[in-house]
C-alpha cells in the first residue's frame, strides 16, 4: 500500500464520523427506509465462522457463541472464560464479528441483546435507538465499570461509513481493531487524540463510548518521509 492510500485511509478512519460516531449511534442512517424485512442475513454456519476469526484462538476457543436467530441472539455453546464472540449488526445491513471480555459480557452485550430483540418484535430502528438510550438512563443497562476492551480483529467486516455514505467492506477499508471501554469519555479526556496515527472514541459521550486502537495504522507514527523507521536512542 503506498503513502497516498494509507493517508486516505487514516483519514477515514479517525473521521469523527466514521462507524456512525454519532449522538445516536444506534438509529437509522439518514435517507435509509431499510425495515428488518430486508436485513441483512447470515447462517448460523457464517455467523460462527467470522465470530471466531475476530480475537486470538486462545480466546475464541473457549469463549461464548452467540449466534442471532429471527428472535435475537441464542446461546449456541457455553464458555469458560468469561468471553462473549457474535456478529453484531450497528446497521440491519451491516454486520461486526466481535469478542466481549467478560466485563463487556455482563454490560455492552446485553444492549446488543436488547437491540436485537426490538429489531425481532417489528421496533423500528429510530425507536430501537430511543429504547436503548432509555435503558441505559434508566440503569436497566449499564455502563462497563472498570477497564476492558473487545477484540475487532476479523479479516471480513462490513461497516458503514457515513463520510462517505458507503458501506465499506474487507480488510483494507475496515481493518482489525481493538476496542477499549471508555464510558462517556470526550476527546479532551485524552488530550484532543489530534494525530492520525492516535486512537479515536466511536460513540463520543455515551455509556457505551469506545477508545479504537487500529495496530497497523498506528505502527506508521514514527515512519520516516522516505519510508523507513526513525529509531532514537
């Protein structure tokens, strides 16, 4: 990937929009009428396979299966440690392979659930968003209360990019991330993140408020114009 790409590309992707990094993350894109009629569907046998491919196998091979069935998500094999792997849908015709630790477990998956379950009953995606946001006010459900984060890693995620009103798709446009619970942080809590080689915050403000940690991008901060690395000792 030369320069010029991956400048286009860390521009994307720290975009204070980007992965619907908006007050209501939740709600329906702008101009979309998509009804859960015309979701997006995968099989059990799909959801399972990007499910495990998000996190280290040391992880996903005793971690929680979830797989999402025409009512919500069912528990399709138990874990030992703690761990929850599904695909999430931010979108009804996006899809996110994601791994929960188990403090995200007990807290940010259960809005998932939740999510899920309304999208099930026929709840339209603005009330969806209305609900979730209730819940959370309402302590029906929380916020994670100490530090954790989820793996992102799959090679195929379908996400979508409202700078560019695109669904993006595959490694090079939506690559392998990690996910670190930050509730209701700003930006100004960890100094502005002014570069595009820092983390960004997806869901800014919220009780569910992520700090995104792209490796590879993140590995060219101290690239040299010429394409070498600049080492100091």
């Amino acid at each position: 990937m030369n320069h010029r790409r991956v400048a286009i590309l860390v521009l994307l992707l720290t975009s204070p929009t980007l992965f619907g990094q908006t007050p209501q993350p939740y709600a329906a894109r702008p101009g979309t009428s998509i009804s859960s009629s015309a979701r997006l569907h995968l099989s059990a046998e799909q959801q399972t396979e990007l499910a495990m491919s998000t996190a280290p196998r040391e992880i996903t091979q005793n971690a929680s299966l979830y797989i999402l069935s025409e009512h919500g998500y069912k528990l399709a094999r138990k874990g030992t440690n703690g761990f929850s792997c599904l695909v999430e849908h931010q979108y009804l015709d996006t899809y996110e392979p994601v791994c929960y630790d188990p403090e995200g477990s007990k807290t940010l998956l259960l809005a998932r659930f939740m999510r899920e379950e309304l999208r099930a009953a026929g709840v339209n995606e603005q009330e969806v968003s209305r609900r979730t946001d209730e819940a959370f006010a309402q302590g029906k459900l929380k916020a994670p209360s100490k530090a954790g984060f989820a793996y992102m890693m799959a090679p195929d995620q379908r996400v979508y990019n409202p700078a560019t009103g695109q669904v993006v798709h595959g490694p090079s446009q939506a690559p392998a991330h990690l996910m670190f619970y930050a509730p209701y942080a700003k930006k100004e809590d960890f100094g502005g993140l002014p570069g595009p080689h820092t983390p960004f915050l997806l869901f800014e403000g919220r009780p569910d408020t992520f700090l995104i940690v792209i490796p590879s991008l993140m590995a060219g901060a101290n690239a040299s114009p010429g394409g070498g690395e600049k080492h100091q000792h």
